[in-house]
C-alpha cells in the first residue's frame, strides 16, 4: 500500500514494517498449550450440559420417533407417526387450548395488576413503604405453600372465598371440581405468586422515571391521564416487555402449583402441556408419546418467544 | 402587568424554618428577570412555585393582575425550560415539540406549523426526526427552547439551562437565548447560580441567600451598590476585598484606616468606630518596594495576558486581591504597597452598605457625560 502511494522513494523500513505484522499475527493463534487451557476450562460446563441439556433432549427427540415399552425403551421406529397422532387426538387440543387460556390469563393479569399495585406504590402516601413491602412478599412464599395455602382458601365448605360469598347470600362456588372455575383458580393462584417479583420490577421502572418529566408535562398541560398514556407507559415499556416474556415463559413450564391444586382435572381442564408430559410418561408409562409432546411444547415456546422478540422489540421504544 | 410576588414563603414542615421567606417582587413584561444565588438558596423552589409545580405555602403570586395561588400549572399559560431538559427518550425531536400541544388536542394543521417554526427558530429543522440520544448537549437544549416557543406562551421559566453545556456552548447559548427573548418579547425568568449569566443577561436580577431576598437591581446597579457583603463578594471576579477598618482620630473622621498605608477617604464623616470596607480588585494599587518596607507580600501572581491579578498578605495577615490592567512583573515574596485607588463601600456591622465612596458608575458617568 505505501509502496504505490509512493513509487520514487523505496522506503528501506517496509520489510521489518512487514514482519511485525505476521509476528503479531502468530502471536494471536493459539499455541498448542493454549489449547489444552481451552478444554480444561471448557470442559467442566461442557460436561453438565451434555450430561443434563444435551443428552436429554437428543434423547427426547429420539424417543418421539419410535414406540416404547413401560422402561421407556424404543421398540419400533414409527417416523413422525406420534406427532401426527398427537395433532389429531381431541384430548391434546383440549390441552393446547387449556394451556392457551392460562398463559395469557396469567400474562394479561400480572401485568395489569403489577403494574397497578406499582402505581399505587409509587404514589407519595402516609404510610406507602408498610404496602411496598407487602406487595413484594409473595417473593418469598414457595409454590407449595402457596399452592396448599389457596388450596384452603378454596376449599368449598371451609374456605374464605365461599364463606364471603355466601354472606352474601350467594350460591358457594365449587371451585377446583367445576372445569371453568378450575381454571380461574389456578390461574389467579398463579398471578398472586408472580405479582411480588413483577411488582417489584415495575415500581423500579416507575421509580427511575424522571421526575422532570412529569413537571415539564404538567407546565404544558397534560392530564395525569394522558401522561400515563404518553409518558408512563413508554418509559417502562422495556420492563414491560420483560415481564411479558417471562411471565409468558413461566406460564409454559408451571408444574407444581397444577399437581398440587388440580393434577390436571376436573376433566382434564387444567391438563396444562407440561403436566401432560409428566402424566403421559410416569403415570401412564407412554415415554414416546410424552416425549413427542415434550418437543412439541419446546418448538412452541421457541416460536412464540421469537415473534415475541420480533413484535415487542419494535414497540419497545428505546 | 407583569408578575408579582408578595411576601412568597415556602415551609415544607411546619416545625422547620421555611426554605424561603418573604420573597417580595415585580418583574415586568418583556424583561429577562434573573434569580441568582449559591445551591440551596430557595432560589428553584421560587421558579416552582411560579410555576405552579410545587404548592405556594404563604404569600400572593399575581400574573397580569390575577391571583395565581392553587391555579393549575396548566392554566399558568406559561412554559419551562428545565436543567435536565426533560426531553422525552422515545419521541423524536418533532414529537417532543408537539407533546404540550398534542396534550392540548390543538389542530394538528396548527401543531405542525408551530413546531416547524419553533424548531425553524433554533436551527433544529434537519434534526426533527433524531431522538434526543442522538443529539449533542446543545442541541438537546434548542430541543428544549423549542419546546418552550411552540407553547406560545408570554412567560418563559428557565431553570438553570445552561448548566450542563460547556463553558464555550455555555457563552453562545446565553446571547442566544438573550436574543430569541428580546424577538418574542418574552417575560422570562432565568435562575442560575452564575453571577457571569446573571450579570450578562438580565434587566433586574434577583439576589436570593439564606432564604432571603438579599437584593433586586439591574446587573450595574448591584455591581455598583452592592446591598451587603454576600452581594458584594457575589458579584465580581476575583471577589471584592473586605476589610476591616477603623476612623482616623477620636471622634467622627473622614478617613477609614485599613493600615498605615491603606486609607480610604469618604465624602462625609462617620460616627467613630469599626467599620467593614469593600474595595473591587481593579480599584486597588500596588507599588514594588526595596526590602522590608511596604505593608504587604506577594503571595501569588495569575499573569491572564490582558491583566495580572495579584494576590497579597497584608501585615495584619488579611488576604487581598489586586487586578491590574497588562501584565506585570512582580515576584513572589516581593514586599509591595497596596494602597486604595478610590472607589469603595462601606459596610455596616449588620454587612449592609451605610457608604459609598465615589460609586464606580459615577466615575463612567464622569467620562460619558
């Protein structure tokens, strides 16, 4: 390069110049010790994952393809056969939309009412940090006992749910044996236990809100409302976004509050797809098909986490 | 018209002592009114409660002859520049302009033609559709003076503008912004801790300290009548030399004693006694002396080129500070003999002026008349 910018004066330096540059580049390979540093801090990690992501999933995927015995070993290989199967069977779509409802629901109303208690937080009360606190202290309440905990509360002659219902006068709900009614309890169990965790990031979000910025609207005559609309929600919005997805996510995978409260039922109407999975494969001994059902539900979640990151992102505004 | 405040107070806790106490003034339509004062002094809480952000706690604020106490921000018909800008993040530079008018529902035909103007005013057009990161520190303030146009309201608050530019940004912003209130015609009220802006900028300035108004006068008369000592050492860089000083004799004298070299004569007698006598850096002198004679020593010297400050230890071990026009040779540990050119106030033991010796005014009116 400098050599044609200037042909009359042969600099005697370019040479050396030269074989600098490919001494520093040699010095940027790896040398054979290097490599084995490499592995040896590589392998710890590489080792757990293959032993529990790798290998499982592979297997997983394995097992889809063939029919199993009670052991949960492949017998004869059947192709997609079970995915089809399984895309037509009634019962699965139930689950599908079971699942549908409850993931949105949950979704929809952590957010709504994070955000709520957040904003009643966030106000300047007498007496506002007692409420701080106990918005955030379901945090600190484990699946289990929450999940026993409203177990009592629904419980159809003893739970407080019915006894103020019927204070009313009002007929007492059978909660957790009616199928549409199941499906409300889990979900608001659910939303109850997410609240804390999502309260919390919501009024950080408010809190880092500039103050400034309320002023200056309220100078240029804005509503409290409109800069709710037009400033408070903007401004969280990647919280929100956050909450969103792994809320959504969360909602995928809830396991423990559904085997506690319902197992599933009534009827398989809280027959989410990851209690399907564990039903299918350890109680009723079809490993292929649970594990179909395993990778189908991964695919889901996959897909619905893209186009969530593809939507939001865009809507997200900074 | 204007606006008028009387007797404004602000207590935060009833059993503390207010933050601002009996803020009396009247700043007239159309003039650049500035607030200035240390951190602390009250002087944002005043912008706030003209503004109508924070509440007023005592006290009556009229704008064009209407009580203004508990009105909404909103019906103020006024706009603000704040410090931080307050811009907001997710909208672009058009948007921002637009936001007051959009929360106003006003015409979107009208919303257009005042943000292309406003923006149009400060050279902003080929940045409309940036994001305020995407903006320098000075542009985001245009953002901001934008914003405050577009309002189209009369009164202008400004709350420290110019105190995230730098020093350069700082000096142009602030002619522009004297410019752009003379076009419009706005009444704007501009607090800023800096004496510089205060003197470079305002028709009257405010001078806020220890919860009090300390004083109100136009940027010359404050320089040239300072009320008491904060004023005085305030306003003036480097500061205004205090110094304690005693009458000549025994009885009412003419001649206030600093030290045996440092005299400085007033028009009329003062009552015997100790008195505090502020004399400004450039109204002092100096002569080199041989050895051990003079009544002070050289303790540092700032050579600026255009002038030389001098910093001094009078024998009685109080600093001064003397400016000289050029440049001067002096050495460090050069004894010297500071004396008092003329010109001088003459404190009280309550800091408030009871003298002025020959004002500096006076000498410019001398030369112009």
């Amino acid at each position: 390069m400098i050599d044609s910018l200037s042909p009359t004066k042969p600099t005697p330096k370019q040479p050396q110049a030269e074989e600098k540059l490919t001494a520093k580049v040699t010095s940027f390979e790896l040398k054979k010790n290097d490599k084995y540093y490499a592995w040896l801090f590589l392998g710890p990690s590489i080792l757990l994952l293959t032993v529990f992501v790798f290998f499982p999933m592979i297997r997983t995927f394995y097992l889809s393809l063939f029919l199993t015995d009670t052991f949960g070993n492949p017998t004869v290989f059947v192709g997609l056969k079970n995915y089809t199967t399984l895309l037509k069977s009634a019962s699965y779509m139930a689950s599908l939309k079971a699942t549908g409802t409850y993931v949105i629901g949950v979704s929809v109303f952590t957010i709504v009412f994070g955000l709520l208690l957040a904003a009643m937080a966030n106000q300047k009360l007498r007496g506002i940090g007692f409420f701080r606190t106990v918005f955030t202290a379901t945090m600190g309440v484990s699946v289990s006992v929450s999940a026993v905990f409203w177990l009592f509360m629904f419980n159809p002659s003893i739970g407080i749910l019915n006894q103020v219902i019927k204070s009313f006068g009002a007929k007492p709900i059978m909660w957790l044996t009616t199928p549409s009614w199941a499906m409300v309890a889990v979900i608001a169990t659910t939303v109850w236990m997410h609240l804390g965790f999502t309260f919390l990031l919501f009024f950080g979000a408010l809190q880092s809100v500039p103050k400034s910025l309320y002023d200056a609207a309220d100078v240029a005559g804005a509503s409290p409302r409109y800069q709710f609309w037009h400033i408070t929600l903007p401004m969280i919005s990647p919280t929100m976004f956050f909450v969103a997805v792994i809320t959504l996510i969360s909602g995928f995978k809830s396991f423990g509050l559904i085997d506690l409260m319902t197992a599933g039922g009534p009827t398989n109407a809280t027959n989410l797809l990851v209690y399907r999975v564990y039903k299918d494969a350890f109680m009723n001994g079809n490993y292929a098909q649970a594990s179909t059902e395993a990778i189908i539900l991964a695919i889901i979640i996959a897909i619905i986490t893209f186009i969530q990151f593809k939507l939001l992102a865009k809507r997200v505004n900074y | 018209m204007g606006i008028e405040l009387k007797g404004i107070t602000k207590t935060y806790d009833q059993h503390e002592k207010p933050v601002l106490s009996e803020v009396n003034a009247e700043i007239q339509d159309g003039e650049l009114f500035v607030i200035v004062g240390p951190s602390g002094c009250g002087k944002s809480t005043l912008l706030r409660m003209i503004a109508g952000i924070i509440p007023i706690s005592d006290g009556v604020l009229k704008i064009n002859g209407q009580v203004m106490n508990g009105v909404s921000p909103k019906d103020r018909n006024l706009s603000m520049v704040f410090q931080s800008y307050a811009l907001y993040p997710f909208l672009n530079v058009a948007d921002n302009v637009a936001f007051g008018l959009k929360a106003r529902k006003m015409a979107p035909a009208e919303i257009t033609k005042r943000v292309d103007d406003a923006l149009a005013m400060v050279n902003l057009t080929e940045y409309r559709d940036r994001k305020p990161r995407e903006l320098s520190g000075g542009q985001r303030q245009r953002v901001a003076l934008a914003r405050a146009i577009a309002s189209d309201s009369k009164i202008c608050l400004m709350d420290e503008p110019l105190s995230n530019l730098d020093a350069q940004l700082r000096v142009r912003m602030r002619s522009e912004i004297r410019e752009l209130q003379r076009k419009l015609g706005l009444t704007l009220i501009y607090v800023t801790h800096d004496q510089t802006e205060a003197m470079t900028m305002a028709d009257h300035v405010m001078v806020l300290h220890d919860q009090h108004v300390q004083q109100i006068d136009s940027p010359l008369g404050i320089y040239n009548h300072p009320a008491n000592h904060f004023v005085a050492q305030f306003f003036g860089t480097p500061q205004i030399n205090l110094l304690s000083a005693r009458t000549a004799g025994q009885g009412a004298a003419d001649e206030l004693i600093v030290d045996a070299a440092l005299h400085v004569h007033l028009d009329e007698a003062l009552n015997a006694g100790t008195y505090t006598v502020g004399i400004r850096p450039n109204q002092m002198d100096l002569v080199p002396v041989m050895d051990n004679g003079g009544n002070a020593t050289v303790i540092n010297v700032e050579a600026l080129g255009d002038q030389t400050i001098i910093e001094a230890m009078l024998d009685n071990d109080v600093e001064v500070r003397i400016v000289k026009t050029g440049q001067v040779s002096v050495d460090l540990q050069q004894r010297i003999e500071v004396s008092a050119l003329g010109p001088a106030f003459v404190f009280g033991a309550d800091e408030a002026l009871i003298a002025e010796q020959r004002g500096m005014q006076d000498d410019r009116l001398a030369v112009t008349n």
